[in-house]
C-alpha cells in the first residue's frame, strides 16, 4: 500500500492541506499562523502531528537554523485522486453513477452541477477518441 493511500485524521489533513498550499517548504511557526487563521492550534499537538506525518511518509523536515521546515513527500492531487477512489468503492460499490444518483437525490448537487459534469463528460470523451 502506498502512503497516498492512508486516509488521514481530519487534523493531520487540515495541517497537510496547509502545507500543500504554501507551495514552499514552510517553517513551523509560519505553518502555526496559516493554521491559526481557522482556529487556535497547540505548539505541542502541532509537533505531534507534524511528527506523525513524517512517520507515515507524507512529510519531510530540515532543520535551517533554528528553524524546522516541512515540505509534502505526497502530492495534494495524488492523495485526493487514492481518497476518491477509495471513497467510491467503499460507498459506491465503484460506481460514479451511483454516486451521482446518491448526491442528486439528497440535493447535494444542482440541476446546473450535472449540465458542468455533463460537459465535462462530454469533452473528455470527445478527447478521448
């Protein structure tokens, strides 16, 4: 298994999807400031989970001074594209259809959500033949 395809706590993924934004190795404490914009983090549970990440191969980290930077060993897409194919077989049965179907009728998605999906559909077929 790859470590793409390890489902992340929420916290760690709210840490990694700030890591992914800042396009840069970024340091703790600017990684603190991004975080705290949405809520308050603890230093210390910052640190634990930036360490658990390390451990499970989505981050690395180098030390510049006093400073500890991090930058992600797993890309934002990769990890996105193993969670939805995950996510599809585990309550789809694989099958997008079906998930559509689900989101359509729950309301999730719009009538204009599927006119967008629909070309989409469309465009990517036509460059496909």
């Amino acid at each position: 298994m790859s470590r793409s395809s390890h489902r992340l706590p929420d916290a760690e993924l709210e840490v990694m999807k700030a890591i992914w934004q800042s396009n840069t190795p970024i340091s703790t404490s600017n990684l603190k400031a991004v975080l705290d914009r949405e809520r308050p983090w603890n230093v210390s549970a910052l640190q634990t989970l930036l360490n658990r990440l390390i451990a499970r191969g989505f981050l690395r980290s180098e030390k510049r001074g006093k400073c500890r930077y991090y930058e992600p060993l797993v890309q934002e897409d990769a990890y996105l594209a193993a969670e939805n194919k995950a996510f599809l077989k585990r309550l789809n049965h694989g099958s997008v259809s079906r998930l559509v179907a689900s989101l359509y009728d729950s309301k999730a998605i719009s009538d204009q959500d599927l006119e967008e999906l629909a070309a989409f559909i469309a465009q990517k077929t036509k460059e496909g033949t």
